[in-house]
C-alpha cells in the first residue's frame, strides 16, 4: 500500500501525483512589438502591460519566451530581472522558454536563472536533444543542483533526433512534462500541417511522444494553435451544455477549431497545452478540466463501488450501465486530473485521498501513470 498518512490530514495530493499540472501555458513577449508604429515598446511600457495583464492572469502558467519569439532578448531578460521579484501572490505557474543547449544566448539565459529562479517554477528548454542528445538536460539538471534549484525542465520536443531519444530525456527526475513542438518539427520532417488538421496529420508522432511518456510517468503538452478567435469564452461556460451554446452564439470557426483540437487532446491524456492568445485560454480551460457535474458524476461512480467493495474486484450497476475496475480507475482519473488543474473542490480531495488508501500501489500506477509514484 502507498503511504500517504503525509498527506491524509492536509488533503495534498501534489506529492502522490507529481505536482500540479502545466495545464494551459499562455505565451507571453517580455517585449512586444507594436505594428501600429512599427516599432518595439519601451521599458516602462513593457513594465506597465505585465502589471495590467500578466499579474491576472486565467492560464495555468505564464510562459515568458526569450527564443524564437523573443527579438529584443537583452532588453527582455533585464525586463524579467526586475519585474519577477515583484509578482504578487499567485495560483499560476511561471515558466521561461530558454534558447538552445550551449549557444550564446543560452548562456545568457543562465545567467538570468541564476538570479531570478526562486521566482520562477520552470525552465523550458528550446530544440531539447538536438545536438548533444540527452546530455543536454543532465548538464541542465546538474546546473540547477549547482545554483541550490529545485526547478523543474521541460525539454521541447522539436525535431526527429529529439523523438528518438524523448524517453532518454525523461527518465531525469527534474523532466516530468515534455512539449511536442509541432511547427518546428513538422518544418524538419518537411511536412505541410494545416491550422486545421495537424493533429491527424501529426497523429503518428504525437502516439510516438505520448507512448515514451506513459511508459516514464512524464506528461506530454500538446501543440501551438496559430488560429486567432474573436471572442473570449466566458468564465461561465463550464458544462457542455453551457459551451455548445456559446460556441452556436457567438464563436467562429477559430474558436470551434480550437475547442475542438483542445477536447483532442484531452482525450489523449495531455498535460497541457500552449496557447497564444488571450481568447485561446478559457476555450482550452473549458476543453482540458473536469466540469462541476462530470467531477460530481465520477465521485458518485466511486462512492457506489466502495459501498459495494467492487473497487478492486466485481462489478455495479450504475445508471443503466455495468462497471467494473477499469471504469472505477478512469472516474479516478478524472477526480486526479481536476486535482491537477487546480479544479477539485476542497470537499472531495479527502475523498480522494480516501480512495487511494484502499489502493495497492501497483493499482495506483496503472490509473496514474504520471508522475514516479
């Protein structure tokens, strides 16, 4: 049995599933480029929309790009110095996008991690495994160590290379997401993907990435949308039925594209996914997290197979249908993943907490295979 008597009293679920979730990332320029004048904004201007914007944000993680969205990369890099010690409390998680293994401004990028990573909770790291193959997030990783870091890596898978030895990759223990770059990977393998069909038309290596993760307990964050929508999702769309409605209202055939490609992924037990639009966060939010009643729903499952002590062998009815483990083990999954993405009412993590106990460990792996439970 696993013991959690740690966790029972505080209802804390992070140390049984790896952490919480990178959920929806949000791109964010440090510096932005304003087409309107033709010109780069300035320092206090940059300062003043991360303190309207940013503070406040709905994503689950602000994602800072100093790479390839990043021109003025000096200028952006002293931005983050001076601003990240000043962030407010927050519920989100700060990333930032480092430039590749060993180039200049790598190097660069170090030097800022080095004094701001008590302020951030991931450093993700552009065309991971590229050139020195997995050697890359063991020197990375021993770095962290060197500089007293407890940062997590989240290597961007963004070229056949990378997805040869992704599993390499992720077996270091600071590695527990990896992004699937589509565009640049679909650029090496010199495929042609569309805004709307890239799924399928990367559905190979996507089962590929997804496969290497499950196997070890890594979560995998889906790809870029490139599609802008007109309309922001509002907060209170949260059940289906409350979405198919906003959706026939007022979305356009961006927003149904997005929705549809985020419930996609989803279903293909992603860790996240990144977005880069305002408008893209709530129509992904909505996609990726356990609705109130789909989270009542799967309680109600668990709670009739306690009562029958069918949770590890038998079968109920329930609603018209026949259940047995492997249905209690993906209600069980939901609840975790609502856990995950921040979304589980406090009423049911001791519940949760409830079910796991009565679990063998090797139970628990199979239903939550992210994470080195």
């Amino acid at each position: 049995m696993l013991d959690i008597s740690s966790v029972s009293n505080t209802d804390d679920l992070t140390p049984i599933l790896g952490g919480y979730w990178p959920g929806i990332q949000i791109y964010y320029p440090p510096i932005k480029y304003n087409p309107l004048d033709g010109s780069y904004e300035t320092m206090d201007q940059a300062k003043l929309r991360l303190q309207k914007h940013a503070y406040q944000t709905k994503a689950h993680t602000l994602l800072f790009d100093l790479e390839d969205g990043c021109r003025m990369k000096e200028m952006s890099r002293e931005l983050l110095l001076q601003e990240l010690p000043r962030f407010p409390q927050r519920n989100f998680q700060i990333a930032i996008r480092i430039n590749p293994f060993r180039t200049p401004e790598y190097e660069e990028d170090l030097k800022l991690i080095k004094q701001i990573h008590k302020h951030i909770d991931v450093i993700m790291l552009a065309k991971a495994g590229e050139v020195y193959g997995d050697a890359e997030i063991r020197d990375l990783s021993s770095w962290l160590v060197s500089i007293g870091s407890d940062l997590t890596i989240q290597p961007i898978i963004e070229h056949p290379r990378s997805l040869q030895i992704a599993g390499d990759m992720m077996k270091y223990p600071t590695v527990k997401h990896v992004v699937f770059g589509i565009h640049d990977f679909s650029k090496a393998m010199a495929y042609k993907i569309t805004p709307r069909n890239w799924i399928n038309e990367l559905q190979t290596y996507f089962d590929m990435v997804t496969l290497e993760a499950r196997i070890n307990g890594a979560g995998v964050i889906g790809g870029v949308e490139v599609m802008l929508t007109k309309h922001n999702m509002p907060d209170s769309c949260v059940e289906q039925k409350d979405i198919r409605r906003w959706l026939d209202l007022h979305g356009d055939e961006a927003s149904r594209v997005v929705f549809e490609h985020a419930r996609t992924e989803t279903a293909m037990g992603l860790t996240g996914k990144q977005v880069i639009h305002p408008n893209h966060i709530n129509l992904c939010k909505v996609a990726f997290t356990p609705s109130p009643e789909e989270i009542e729903h799967n309680v109600a499952i668990l709670k009739a197979a306690i009562e029958a002590d069918a949770l590890l062998g038998g079968a109920i009815r329930f609603e018209g249908e026949m259940l047995d483990p492997p249905m209690f083990g993906k209600a069980l999954q939901t609840i975790l993943r609502a856990y995950a993405l921040r979304a589980l009412p406090a009423e049911y993590r001791a519940f949760a907490v409830d079910v796991l106990i009565r679990l063998p460990v090797h139970t628990i792996r199979e239903n939550w295979p992210y994470g080195r439970i």
